[in-house]
C-alpha cells in the first residue's frame, strides 16, 4: 500500500474515532449527570428539591403508631391515633401473606436491591401501549410510605412543577429504597412495609387490618384472607369488602391466580379458596367501647398538654400509658352503676309519667326549654347558616323524623326521631358519675363518667362541676375541731337560725332550714347532727368558726374549685367536683394527710423505656386527731340511725371479721344533685346521680335525696369487690389512729344504734 492510500485511509479513520469518543464523552457526562442529579436530590441542594430522610431516619424509620391505654393489672383498655396501627413482628406475620405479597406487588423481590429496572422499562412500554403498570418494587413503596415523599413536607421548589414533581418524587424513591436495601434485610422490609400500608376502613398495618377484617391476629390469617388483604393494597376503597363485595372477591382471585402462577398455591387449592365467602361485617374499633371509656377522654386532655411540652404526640408515637385502674374494681363499678341507674331510671319515668321533668323552683314546667336547648346546637347553626330568616323551612328541618338508634338501658333501639324528639327525649334520663381510690396512696381504681358514654360523653368525675350539698359537712367540723377546740361530744340546739353577713358590700342575711322543716329544740352531739344531717347545727358551727375557715380546711383537704365565702357553705352551696370530693374524704382515712389522686402512674415510649413518671401532691390538712374523730363521725351516719343506713340493706357486715363503713350524703337545692361518698379501710368511693341540667330531678326529698339516688351505687359497688377475692380487698375494721388521742370520748346520743337490717332514712340534707 502506498503512502497516499495510508494517509487517505487515516483521514477516513480519524472522524470515525472522534465520532466513537464524542459518543464515549456524552456517555460519561450522562452517568456523572446522573450521579450529580442524585447526589443533588438527596442533599436538596439549593433547597431545590425537598427533604430526603436522614442517615439517623433511615436507620429508626418511624411510622405512626397508635398509643395504648392500659390498667395497672395491665388489661388495654383504650388507644389514641390518627391512623390506628400497630406493629406486628416478621414472626407473628403469617407466611401465606408474605408469599401472596410478593407474588402479586414484587415476584423479583429478593433478587433486586431496591429498583427492579425490568419492572420499570417493562411498566413503561405497558404505558406507552397505553396500559397502566407500575413498576415500583416493595422497597420503593415502602420509601414512599415511610418517608411521604410525594407530600408537600418533601417538596423543594421545584416539586410543584408538573412532570418534574413527579420525576423527583420517583428519585427519592429510589435512593432511599436502596438505602433501606442498604440498612434492612428482605424480611425487615417485609414487616415494615405490612405495618405501614393502609387497608382501608381506617386500619393501618396488617395487625389492625386482621383484626378488622377477620377478628384474628396476623399470623392466624388463612390463604383467603391473606390474598384478600394483599387485594386491599390496590385500592382499598373500590375492593372493600363492604361497600364493594364484588369488586373485593374478583381482587380476591385475582391475587390467588397469582399465587397459582408463582406456585405458592397449586390450581386446585385455587379451586377451594377462590369459593371462600368473603367477610360481611369488619370489626372497627370505637372509642365508646369497652371498659373504662370515659377515663380514656380524661387521659387524653390530660397527656395532650403534656406531650405538647415533651415534643410527644399522644396519636402516633406509640406511647403505652399506664393507669392506677384495677380492671377488676372498673367492671364492679360499672356494673353497680348500671345495675343502679337502669332501675332509677324506671323510678325517674314514673315519677313523671305524662308530664316533662324540666321545672321551675314551684315545679312548674319551664316553657320553652326544649327550643332555648335547640339553637345552641350546631344542627340548627347549620340550617340557620343555609335558609337564613325562613322560619318555615328551619322548623320543617328541625321536625323532619329519620331512622336513628337510640340509647335504652335494654340496649340499643332503632326508631325515627326529628332533631326536636331527640333532645326532649335525652333530656329526660338521668346521669351518674363514680369514682372509688386507694386513700392511702392516691390511686384512682376505678372511674364511671357517667351512664353510656357512646351517647352521653360528658365525664362527671372530673369535667363536671355540682352542689355537693351535705357531703360538705365533714370539713365543718373538721374545721371546728382542728381549728375551734370543739369535739364530736359537744352539743348544740337544734333551732332556727339567721346569719347576717357582708357579701360584696351589701348587707344580706341567710336562714337555713332542715330537710323536715323541723326545728325540735333538742340537744344533740355533734357527731349525731352530722350522722342526721341536722343543717342548723352545721350552720352555728359555720357562724362560730366563720365560713372563711371553713373554705380553707376544704381547700386543704383537697377541694381546689372556688368556694363562695359565705355562711351557705356548710350545706355545699358552690360546685365542686366527684374527683375532688372523693380525694377530699380520703384525707379523713389516711391520718388527715392530703394524697392528689392520682389516675396516669407511667408513660412509656414505643420501645418500653420510661419517659414520665407522674407523682402526686401530698400535704398534712388536719392533724391525726382530727382526722380520727371525722372518720368515727362519718361511721355515725350507720351506727345512729343516720343518712347513711340505707347501706345496712347491702351485704357489707356479715362475717367473721366483722366490718366498718362510714360515709355522708348530699342533696342540693331542689334534688337537683344527689351525692354519696363512702369510707372503708381500703377504699374510697363517691357517687353522684342528677339531670344533665339543674331544672330536671325529683320532686320529692323522699325519692331525689342522697340516700336514695346516690348512696346504691356504692352499697352495690362494695357488695361487687368484696365477692370477688381476687381484688384482695377484705372487710375489716379500719386501723387505729397512730397517735395518742389527746382525750376519751363517750358521745350519748338520744338514737339508739341502728339494727343492721334498717333501710329507713331519717333525714336528709339542702343545700337551700
């Protein structure tokens, strides 16, 4: 070949080469694009392309989880979330329902590490012929899941361009399902991604969705039901079981066929499964079920302000909250409440059958009740928002009946009811609250907020705030004694009384009279006119000591609402709580020191490390002496023929052991409340009964006192706990003070002791 034809063919070479690495070149920018394009996605530069997980959240992913209420024999009793999950470990997951899984979301699932590119370019073309394929992998639907990277918390400005937010948000998806691959191994993958899934019908993750769905637990879950559950992940919507059956049983087989095609299943046993009945009622839990359920709503307003202040949140970081509550003595307090107020109900409705509860002072029927309760509810703002100044329309609504389940004490019954039959018809039940604890060391055992909590969800143990009437007696005389020198023994007139006091600069006087309406002139002891609920003695006393001290041995003792300071306080004229009455009374139990009760003892994170400790406040509010003699006294209400007899009627005293109980009942003005807190060497119980408004009660002190209304609730809870041995909670007679009484007292009363099987009350009391 000769120098000219080499160089000709040099030439000819050369553009062919330069082609070859121009080509080459393109090609390296391409891949370092690529890699730049990455790593800039991952570090959100400029803030161009939004959040990515950390190196920390990658490693603990965390994913909401609902928290858990538990007693303090640890019975879950309740659970707070936003989305009502939680986790299931790889080992209680049932194996079925990883392979339905995998076979029908990521056949290849242990063979990539993050990003199946068959999948994706196979999906693309499908796309591009006009189907609609994804080909994202587990790993990157559980980036997606975990790390939210399609909301706007992941956005960088660049995110809200259309095509390139969606190009964005798949990237990430990318670089993190390859950092999990990275950080997880496949079955770790696996059971966080079936723990953050949503199955619909708001069930979140597989254990919630197994009980939802089937009422089992996950690794109970059959063939069928795993392949319905994978089915769900499409859309759990269009293939509910509920709302959409059909559409639910051909997912269904569509995920069994699935399995046929990856030979998890054989086409025989398709045959079988594919004929499995789908289910026809799902198990979604509710707030209003189970025990405990008004103390889940007080958990709540209380641990809410707390997490706020500690960076927690009570809905999704799996918190376990443990209560002081006795599972046991909770299911015996609801069931004396129950048992009660089903009965006190009838009594209620006989009482005033034919006529409407709702009354004046002269029990005259208060005109216009049932319409001044309407427009305060958000149904009439609601129409009065939309027709305005058309009365014609509003009333027509208003009166408009439709099919609703109601509230009974036989259970739950469906009827038809307008706006306007509903309220007259709520108004008319009576409400009760009880609370019962450890006066020794504060713990709440149990709470009942009130009678059905699906349908009345005001709590009143704590929320609500009522005359306590009598009950507020004990702290006069704690008062007198602690403070004035007197003693249980010394005696006062029973006679009519007129205080004249200041309030506010005007010049007032105030004349109480007894539940009789009797003033016989006798001389009595102290101890037998609280055991009587005499309220002339208790008014002298005030007038004696002065009603500001009386205030402020309450306050010690536990009362923190405000307290009018007048002479009608000795009759319990300002509202008070159960909660804080029921601690107040424990102060005469345990040696006159004050213990908070107490309802939240520990909080602990998802992980089961302690993270809050709650303490109580604790102080000495009357000396032991006096704690002493308040308590013999309130046994008085029992041994002399008092208020608080209608308790020998219960199964209480019988035994070797013999028994001693104490306590003090309380009617306010008009019957409207009846109270009743119980004392006994173990416990402390008190019980509120009354209408949902003041205007609706009894008309008589005869059926609307204390005694009557409120004092069963704790005779049947007491009768409840001692027969059940396992609370361990015996009668027994309560301990001797330990100190030295400073003098001995032998109180003559003109009452002989009660006989045991008394029911008779002899009086009560009015907060008048």
């Amino acid at each position: 070949m000769t120098t000219t034809e080499e160089n000709k063919e040099d030439s000819a070479e050369k553009p062919k080469k330069r082609r070859k690495y121009r080509f080459l070149r393109w090609i390296v920018y391409l891949f370092l694009f690529i890699i730049l394009y990455f790593v800039a996605v991952d570090l959100n530069l400029l803030w161009l392309f939004g959040k990515s997980p950390s190196v920390t959240e990658l490693k603990h992913p965390k994913m909401a989880q609902a928290s858990e209420l538990y007693t303090s024999d640890g019975v879950m009793i309740g659970r707070y979330f936003n989305e009502n999950r939680t986790p299931a470990d790889f080992k209680h997951i049932s194996p079925m329902l990883i392979k339905a899984l995998v076979a029908t979301e990521d056949a290849r699932f242990y063979e990539h590490h993050g990003i199946d590119f068959q999948a994706f370019f196979s999906a693309i073309w499908a796309n591009i012929r006009g189907g609609n394929r994804g080909g994202s992998t587990l790993t990157q639907q559980l980036a997606k899941n975990l790390f939210k990277t399609r909301k706007d918390v992941s956005k960088g400005m660049l995110g809200y361009i259309p095509v390139v937010n969606t190009l964005i948000s798949k990237s990430k998806e990318w670089t993190t399902a390859v950092k999990l691959e990275f950080n997880f191994n496949k079955d770790e993958i696996l059971t966080m991604y079936l723990n953050t899934v949503d199955f619909g019908s708001n069930s979140f993750g597989v254990k919630t969705a197994s009980k939802t769905f089937f009422n089992t637990t996950p690794d109970s879950l059959s063939v069928s039901q795993s392949a319905m559950l994978v089915g769900l992940l499409k859309a759990p919507s269009y293939y509910s079981p509920i709302s959409n059956p059909k559409n639910c049983l051909a997912r269904r087989n569509t995920v069994l066929k699935q399995m046929v095609k990856y030979r998890v299943i054989t086409p025989s046993e398709y045959d079988q499964y594919s004929n499995d009945p789908i289910p026809r009622e799902i198990f979604i839990e509710q707030a209003y079920e189970g025990s405990g359920t008004y103390l889940r709503g007080v958990v709540n307003n209380t641990l809410n302000t707390w997490c706020k202040k500690n960076g927690y949140d009570l809905y999704s970081d799996g918190l376990k909250i443990y209560t002081t509550i006795d599972s046991r003595i909770q299911k015996c307090a609801e069931a004396a409440v129950e048992e009660h107020m089903s009965t006190l109900q009838k009594r209620f409705d006989q009482h005033w059958e034919g006529e409407n509860p709702w009354v004046d002072e002269r029990n005259h029927e208060l005109a216009g009740f049932i319409d001044s309760v309407v427009v305060k509810t958000d149904y009439y703002k609601a129409l009065k928002k939309k027709f305005g100044n058309k009365p014609v329309m509003m009333a027509k609504m208003l009166n408009r009946k439709r099919r609703i389940k109601i509230f009974t004490w036989k259970g739950e019954k469906d009827t038809s009811f307008s706006i306007i039959d509903s309220i007259s018809y709520y108004k008319k039940f009576l409400h009760a609250g009880f609370m019962a604890m450890d006066p020794h060391t504060g713990l709440v055992k149990a709470w009942v907020g009130g009678i059905n909590y699906k349908y009345f969800k005001y709590d009143h143990v704590k929320q609500s705030k009522r005359q306590p009437g009598s009950t507020f007696k004990p702290f006069v005389y704690a008062a007198a004694f602690d403070e004035g020198g007197y003693g249980p023994c010394d005696r006062m007139v029973n006679r009519p009384v007129t205080i004249n006091y200041v309030e506010n600069g005007e010049n007032k006087s105030w004349s109480p009279h007894n539940a009789d309406f009797i003033f016989d002139g006798d001389s009595m002891t102290l101890r037998h006119a609280l055991a009587m609920s005499i309220n002339s003695i208790a008014a002298q006393m005030t007038e004696k000591i002065g009603w500001t001290t009386v205030a402020k041995y309450a306050h010690r003792c536990g009362i923190q609402s405000p307290l009018a300071e007048v002479p009608s306080i000795c009759l319990g004229s300002s509202d008070v709580s159960l909660f804080e009455l029921v601690g107040a009374y424990s102060t005469f139990v345990n040696d006159g020191k004050w213990i908070e009760p107490k309802f939240i003892s520990v909080v602990k994170d998802q992980y089961g490390k302690v993270i809050y400790t709650f303490t109580s406040q604790t102080r000495q509010a009357v000396t032991q002496e006096t704690a002493f003699l308040i308590l013999d006294m309130l046994k008085g209400g029992l041994d002399e023929g008092g208020t608080s007899s209608n308790l020998w009627a219960y199964d209480l005293f019988k035994g070797k052991e013999g028994n001693e109980l104490g306590g003090k009942t309380g009617t306010s003005s008009n019957h409207s409340d009846g109270w009743f807190v119980g004392v006994s060497k173990d416990l402390v119980g008190g019980s509120w009964v009354g209408g949902e408004d003041r205007c609706i009660h009894f008309r008589s002190t005869e059926q609307g006192e204390g005694a009557k209304t409120a004092l069963p609730i704790f005779g049947l809870f007491m009768e409840k706990v001692y027969k059940d041995e396992t609370i361990g909670i015996t009668k027994g007679r309560f301990p001797k003070p330990s100190v030295k009484i400073t003098k001995s007292y032998n109180c003559h009363t003109r009452i002989k002791k009660a006989k045991k099987d008394s029911t008779d009350v002899k009086g009560d009391d009015d907060a008048t």
